[in-house]
C-alpha cells in the first residue's frame, strides 16, 4: 500500500506465507518531501519453523470469537448513567444482534516470534453495538489480539456558528 501527500509519504508491505497474509506482519517505510526515508518499522518474521497445525474448525473459531466479543462489548451507557456509577450492562448469546454473519479468514500470526495459523474473525453486532476483529489460533483457539474499530466514552463540544454570526456582525436582530 502507498499513500502520499505534499509533506510526506509512506509504503507498507504485507508479509505472505503459502498464500495467506501475516496477520501482524507488515513493513513500513516512511519518507520526507525529497524522499529521505525517515523511519522503518518492522513485524517481519521469518519463515523458519512456522506452525501450520490446525485443530479447531472455523466454526469453533466463530464461537470462541462471539464470545469474546460478548465478554468484552457492554451495552453504550448514557453520560449519566456512568457518572451514576451504573454497572456495565451485558448482552447473553441469545440477544445478540449481528448485523451480518462473521466474517472469518485464514491467516497466519506471529506468536513468540513463529508464524502459526490462525482464525481473523470479522463481528459487526447491533445489540449490542460493536465492530471487533478477533484472531485465534488455529491450534489452541486461543484468542491472539482483538482489534475494536468502535471507540465509546469520548466527550465532544460544539458550537452552531463559527464565529457566532450574531458577535462577529455586531447584529442583535439575528435569531435561532
């Protein structure tokens, strides 16, 4: 993947093993302007000794990932109620609202630096609300890394007018 602007730009590489996508492993290369690079970061890993051990199915993947995604997605509280103290409300398996199927793929995951096989599990839920992509290990079932695409508990401010029409005209006849 590249991507560009007028200050800087950045290539990432993804790592592949027998056809499937190193779920962490990735390079990336940022440049300046003038194309100086700047940084390298890297979760490459080799090869060597990778583990293509599986033992548990997709569908056994899909459950263990519903329930985690269960065991740590509560229903949103309201400002208040958490200010309240009000305890964190959870959402049993038979009222769970998925908005779709998971999605589950094949990938490999660095664990203690070796490659294993794992389960990425893709869950999209309405009740209770959450995006989440949960990695497993195609051996264990082992929940890897949990990646939340929904962030909760952000305090935002606003304002109608930037400037407020009515300060920066100087014009008091300006109503909402």
């Amino acid at each position: 993947a590249e991507k560009s602007s007028r200050v800087s730009a950045n290539v990432e590489f993804q790592q592949m093993f027998r056809g499937l996508p190193v779920e962490n492993g990735r390079i990336q290369i940022n440049f300046d302007n003038e194309g100086h690079v700047l940084q390298v970061v890297s979760s490459y890993a080799p090869v060597a000794g990778a583990s293509e051990q599986v033992t548990i199915t997709k569908q056994q993947a899909s459950e263990t990932a519903i329930n985690e995604f269960l065991r740590t997605t509560s229903l949103t509280l309201s400002k208040r109620d958490q200010q309240q103290g009000s305890q964190v409300a959870r959402v049993s398996r038979s009222e769970l609202q998925l908005r779709q199927p998971p999605k589950i793929d094949d990938v490999f995951f660095i664990r203690q630096e070796r490659l294993r096989r794992a389960y990425k599990t893709l869950i999209e839920a309405i009740r209770p609300f959450g995006v989440k992509e949960i990695v497993t290990d195609a051996s264990s079932g082992e929940v890897l890394q949990t990646r939340n695409f929904v962030f909760n508990a952000v305090d935002g401010q606003g304002q109608v007018f930037i400037p407020n029409p009515v300060n920066s005209q100087n014009n008091n006849t300006i109503s909402d």
